[in-house]
C-alpha cells in the first residue's frame, strides 16, 4: 500500500487557514496592563516596571552615574547587623570576617555623605575619571598582565530542570520566593517556521494577573503562571506582538506540549545587535575578580566582535558596594567605544568598602534594568553578574525578584557568575534569577575547590553536577555566541 503526500496546494491552504485563525484570534486579544488593585503573590509588593527596551542606538560618550553611600552611621549599623549574623550563623560568619579584614583599610575611610536620593542626575564623563572621588590615577593604562588563567563552570538550570528543583528543595536559605515549579515552554515563529526574537509576550488569566516576557532569538520564553498569578487560574490568554503585528494563543494548566504561536513579521535585520552589561559586586573582596576581569574584558570584547555575525555591540557597567561606602552604586550607560569604555569604566574601578556580608544587588539590579538605555527591538540584552555575595534583603525595596520580573519582561537575560566565596544563600539567588530570565549559572574553579589561592582548575563548592569547564573569557564568548545565533537565519 502506498501512502501519498499531500499535495503542496493543501499544505498552503491548511497554512493559510492557519494564519487566518490566528490573526482573528488576536483581533480580540487586548493587551494587558498593570492591576495595582490586586491582591500581589506572597512578598511582592506591586506589579515591576515593564516598560519596554526603546533606545535607538548607543553611540554616546562614557558617561558615569552615582549614588553615594550615605553616612558612616549607615556602615556602622549593618557592621552591627554583622555581628548579630555572626552569633546566628557561624559558618558565614568567618566568610564575613574574611571579608572585614580585606575591606579594613577602605572602611574607615568612607565619607559622611548624605542618605542615597532615590535617583540621581546623569553626570558627564569626567576628563579624569572619579579622582575627585577616590585617589585613583589620573590615567588607566590597563591592568597588569595575569600569566594565570581564570577557570569557570557553567549549568543551565532551564536544560537540567529537574536537578534545579532538587537543588531549590535541599537548600533552605533566606530569598525572594517565586514558584517557579510549573513552569511552560512558548515558541513563536513566522509562517515559514522561524523563529521570531524580541517578540514582546503578555500572559494574563481571567482574573486579571497578568505577566510580561520577551522571546529570547530563537523565539522561546519560559512561562511561570506561579510566580505571578496569586489565583491559581487554569487558563491564559497569551498575546504576542512585535513591529506592529499581534497573535494569540492560549495556555492551559497541565498542557504538555509547547505553546505555539505563530507570528508574521519583517526579516531580522541582517546584523546582529547585542547589548551587554557588567554587573560588577566592588566591595573589598573582589579586587581579585575585578583585575581578572580587567585582563579578559578586552579579549572578550575583541573576540565577540569578531564573530561571524559582526555584532552591534554596546557595553555597560554597573558596580555597586554598599550603605555606608564611598558609593552605592556607580553606573556607565551603554557606548558603543570600547576603548573608552575600558579607559574610562572599567578600569578606573577597584574594590574597597564592604563590611558586612550582603551588598547592594538589589538597588544594582534595578539601576541595571530600569535605568540604562536597552536598545529596542532585535536587540539580543545580557547581564553578567560577578559577585562573591548576596544581596541585603533587610533593606526594604527595590528587590530582585520583581526585578528578573521586569528583565525576562524586557528581554534581559541574567548570567550569574559566583566568585570565590559565595555562599549558598548567593547562589541560590543567582541561579534564581538566572533560571527565570533565561541566562545560566556560572562559576569560579579552582585546582582546590576551598582555596580560591590553588589556581585555577576543575573543583568547586558549588553545588552543581556535569558542568563543563572553560576559561572565564572563553566561556563569556561562548554564552554570547550561542544567544546570538540561536537566531541564525531568521533574516534569510
């Protein structure tokens, strides 16, 4: 017997009914916006920013933005905290002091500066960078060489969901919860079966709850209903938009499959744009990390360039420290000048302050999210985050969880990196965000997984299983690598 395809006529009819559907479908669909007058989910305290990514371009000077540290009397009381963790937990307790001895001589040096406004005023890019603020050189030739190479491992959370789920279950630390267990897979792609990046996402149940998304370049986002619905609803109406067209589609609870909606767009621009950030934690004990960083960054940058793909490439910066330092936080907007960027961003910086265990994250991530200038649609948006801490969770808002709300909602993706020293509780916040935006967890290794002093090597503390490892330089060009081009092809 023989079977017969059918014939390319029906296959167009089907596709064009298909299409038809769809676009009736979304003729109904609203887009939703924001309920405040909602009851939140447990901790949440109001729906994030999603305002979407707008910028047109970067090319722009370095320009520097600060917020101070506030008073000495702020960095005496979370000294004082300190001291009532360390009765509490004596194992993070000697992590802690180890990093009081490495941040002695900048702490007592931090000026009385009034309480951090909630923002602060753009500053131009000074002609010698921050040396009315720190006794920092007038030029920055670059950090010395290194003849030792940096070693890190990577996980991907989303890939290896299961052991993810184990990991939150034994770990039991303080955070931001997030029910993240039920989670759904979105695919969006064009009538010839491409994927469509930077679609802009909305899913919102019948009771008004509401979440936003962007799909990554290979069309995909990951859905958690549990993470923002606080009525458990069964259903979801998901609409996607993107250069003015809009689809629909819809989400049942308990669905197997993807959620596919397809979604007739403009070709992706030729030219892939990739906008990047360096979420940098400056305390006293990073000064390790940020000169290893200072040695890769350029050969990062250059081989990134480099690629076939010849990215758009804007880059960033955000370092914080904390309450009490000589600057919460100090921002660099996105420039497409790599050799400013580096003369005048990253290598100005050096660690000193800290004091305690926890730092700023909070009050960084959100400058991160909200307060750079992300580029539009077509844009691929990454943040690496280095930091050896967790963030202060006594301090009140802004917090990181309604903030990898806002970055999965504009695009962003989150790429932890744990520097030596982080913690358990560090972790489990890193991967936290990580695994919601869409980014991996990646981690410092050593010859001696508990001496950072070994060299480097294979061993970690982390608890991870079948990491593959690579140089940190490496390894960023590789995450970079795989985002964009998981998009290739999509203009042809």
């Amino acid at each position: 017997m023989t079977h017969r395809r059918p014939s390319r006529s029906i296959v167009a009819l089907v596709c064009a009914q298909w299409l038809l559907a769809s676009s009736a479908a979304s003729a109904q669909a609203v887009w939703p916006e924001p309920r405040p007058d909602l009851p939140p989910v447990p901790q949440a305290r109001s729906y994030p920013n999603f305002q979407a990514p707008s910028a047109t371009h970067c090319a722009r000077p370095v320009g520097t933005r600060e917020v101070p540290g506030g008073s000495e009397a702020d960095g005496q009381a979370r000294r004082g905290r300190h001291d009532d963790l360390a009765r509490a937990a004596p194992e993070r307790s000697a992590r802690a002091e180890e990093r009081l001895r490495d941040a002695a001589p900048s702490a007592g040096t931090a000026r009385a500066l009034p309480p951090p406004p909630a923002m602060a005023a753009p500053m131009p890019a000074p002609a010698a960078p921050h040396a009315q603020l720190e006794a920092a050189p007038q030029r920055h030739p670059g950090p010395r060489p290194s003849h030792e190479p940096v070693t890190a491992g990577v996980v991907d959370d989303n890939a290896d969901f299961t052991s993810y789920l184990a990991f939150r279950e034994r770990t039991q630390v303080p955070h931001r919860p997030r029910d993240v267990r039920e989670r759904y897979l979105l695919e969006v792609r064009d009538a010839r079966g491409r994927p469509v990046g930077d679609a802009e996402v909305a899913v919102e149940a019948p009771t008004g709850y509401a979440m936003w998304a962007r799909t990554d370049t290979g069309g995909r986002a990951w859905l958690h209903p549990d993470a923002f619905d606080a009525s458990g609803s069964g259903r979801y109406d998901v609409v996607v938009r993107k250069d003015g067209r809009q689809a629909w589609g819809r989400l049942a609870r308990g669905q197997k499959s993807a959620v596919e909606v397809m979604l007739d767009t403009a070709p992706a621009p030729a030219r892939a744009r990739l906008d990047l950030v360096f979420l940098i934690d400056a305390t006293g004990s990073m000064a390790d990390e940020i000169d290893k960083l200072k040695a890769t960054l350029r050969t990062i940058t250059a081989e990134v360039a480099g690629l076939p793909s010849r990215p758009d490439i804007c880059l960033g910066l955000v370092a914080y420290r904390d309450r009490g330092d000589a600057f919460l936080l100090r921002s660099h907007d996105f420039s497409n000048d790599v050799a400013g960027f580096l003369q005048h961003a990253l290598y100005p910086l050096r660690a000193g302050g800290g004091g305690d265990y926890a730092e700023a994250m909070n009050e960084a991530l959100h400058e991160t999210v909200h307060q750079l200038s992300w580029r539009g649609s077509g844009t691929t948006r990454m943040v690496i985050l280095l930091a050896d801490a967790p963030p202060h969770l006594d301090y009140g808002a802004p917090h990181y969880d309604e903030d990898m709300l806002a970055a999965l909602g504009k695009g962003i993706k989150i790429f932890g990196v744990g520097a030596s020293g982080l913690d358990r509780q560090g972790e489990f916040i890193q991967r936290q965000m990580a695994q919601y935006t869409g980014g991996k967890f990646v981690f410092l290794t050593y010859a001696q997984a508990e001496r950072p002093g070994s060299g480097p090597g294979r061993e970690t503390v982390h608890d991870v299983r079948n990491y593959s490892v690579d140089t940190l330089d490496r390894l960023v060009v590789r995450l970079v690598t795989e985002e964009l081009a998981k998009g290739e092809g999509r203009g042809r």
